[in-house]
C-alpha cells in the first residue's frame, strides 16, 4: 500500500550543509520531505559540483528567501595549476596543459588583481540565457557566443594553503561572481593555466556553516527531533535593526497599515509584538513605519 504523506505547516530556516552532487532544488524536496513541510524554497542555487550551506526556508520564512539572493557569499575553493579546461571546472574538457613553474610567493603576488570591483567575462558553461536558451545548452553543441563582462566584487581573498600545483583561496564575494572563472583568469595571470577541483560555502551573508545539519543527519533524527534543528524566521533578517511595537500600533502593523515610530530611524527594520516578529516595515522619513511584509507564526 502507497504511503501517503501529510503536509503540514512548517515555519523556519534549516541551515543545510549539502551534499556534492545534489542540485539545490533535489536537496530542497529531501529537506522538505524530511519535515512533512508544506511549505518550502531555497535562498539561491549552490552548483552541483559544490558543497557547503543552503539555507533552506519552510513555511512563512520564504517570505524572504529573495533577501538573501544579494547578500554577499563565501567560499572555499580548491584550484589546480597546469591544467585548463573549457568550463573552468573539473567537469569539463581539458583544452591546454602547461608546466607550473610558480611558488607560494608568486601565488600571492597574483591575488591582489583579484580583490576589490572587478569584471569576469561569464562562462559559457553557465546558466545565463542567450536568446532564450542557457548558455549550458550552447557550450554542449560547441557553441561559443560573445559574452559581455559583468562587474562583480571580492571583497577578500586568501591563500589558505599551496602545495605543489594546487592551492586553497577563501573568497568572500558579492553576488553573481563565478569561482571557476577567478580560478582559470588566476592560471592565465600565473602563466599555466587552472582550472576549479573544488567548492565549499560556508557563508550567506550573515548565516555560516555554525548549526549546519546535513541531509544523512536530518534522516538519522526522530522526526519529532528534526524541527530542533530549525532556526527561527528572523534568521534570515539579523542584518535589520529591531523595532518593538505594542498595543494598537501592533494591531495596525499586524492589518497592514502603517504606525508612527521614533524619530532618527529609516530603511528596513524586523518589527516585533510581545517578543514576537511581526513583520518587516519601512522606516521612512515622515516618522511612519509602513508594512512590507508580515508574518502569521502559528503560537
């Protein structure tokens, strides 16, 4: 007889640690599944081919799964000298060998070009879209089309660890940088040529690797214990400042409308009622806190 699973709600943040080789989507539905959760998205893609933390949204957290699209990302990568490929990563197609005549010293000398506001051309092994089709589609036909450079920025950069034709960056990065492209554009200033052998987030803007479960973990737990390794709604909003709200302003808030608030606070705030979040709101000039998106918590 077919089980037939019942759906319910869910409200929270699960920091994953995913697994290599699972798309962001799949790790999503097996997340979702493990929690019966109604409710479900992601916070961006994490690439197949890396691992790390996704932060994962059930419930009235996908409200604001989009937040964290923009938010800054870090990452640990693995590159290998001597060897390019045509997609910039190990799966691709090796397309030039050449000695590795470089040590640590010229390694860092090369990391400085690379930090800052800089432009990287994307990959044609990518999922922008030409014409309505992802490059991804084109790149496997052979097709290479002109791509314009897009501007990007890495804020830090570090070398970890260099042996021989191998060595680990830390990269912290703004939205929309490609890993696989600072390491073959790193092999083309160095002289040989690299290519990206590995991947591991460990950061989404200000949530990092710290309580990460991983999806063998989650299915190990009674799954009256896997909701302890939930984090609340608001741990996607701890870069906003907190504004309390009581009474009838909080009924207001609550209704959509907007309240007055203290004087010298504007931009983006978490509202809370009796230690409750309630919401995000609008602080604007005019002294008024206006609604931008609410939250129902089941008590």
């Amino acid at each position: 007889m077919q089980f037939k699973r019942t759906w319910q709600r869910v409200d929270g943040v699960l920091l994953l640690d995913k697994p290599l080789g699972l798309t962001s989507n799949d790790a999503l539905q097996k997340a979702r599944r493990l929690f019966s959760a109604a409710k479900g998205g992601h916070t961006g893609t994490l690439d197949p081919a890396a691992t790390g933390l996704l932060p994962l949204c059930f419930g009235e957290a996908t409200k604001f799964s989009a937040d964290l699209l923009d938010a800054d990302k870090t990452y640990e990568a693995v590159v290998k000298l001597g060897v390019t490929t045509d997609s910039g990563d190990a799966e691709g197609q090796v397309v030039a060998t050449a000695p590795v005549a470089v040590n640590e010293a010229d390694v860092r000398r090369a990391l400085p070009q690379f930090t800052g506001a800089i432009e990287q051309i994307p990959p044609m092994h990518s999922a922008l879209k030409r014409n309505g089709r992802p490059l991804y589609e084109l790149a496997r036909k052979g097709i290479e089309v002109e791509r314009a450079p897009r501007a990007v920025s890495i804020h830090a950069l570090e070398l970890l660890s260099f042996a021989g034709d191998t060595l680990s960056l830390r990269v912290r990065c703004s939205k929309g940088t490609y890993i696989r492209v600072l390491a073959a554009d790193l092999g083309q200033v160095l002289g040989c040529g690299a290519h990206l052998i590995g991947l591991r987030r460990t950061a989404v803007g200000d949530l990092d690797l710290h309580g990460a479960v991983t999806l063998a973990e989650l299915e190990a737990l009674a799954e009256a214990a896997r909701g302890g390794r939930l984090q609340p709604v608001d741990a996607l909003l701890k870069s906003l400042p907190i504004v309390n709200v009581e009474g009838e302003a909080a009924e207001r808030f609550s209704h959509g409308n907007p309240v007055e608030l203290p004087a010298g606070l504007t931009g983006k705030v978490r509202v809370y009622a009796d230690g409750r979040l309630i919401g995000v709101g609008e602080a604007a000039e005019d002294g008024r806190l206006w609604p931008k998106r609410l939250v129902q918590l089941a008590a």
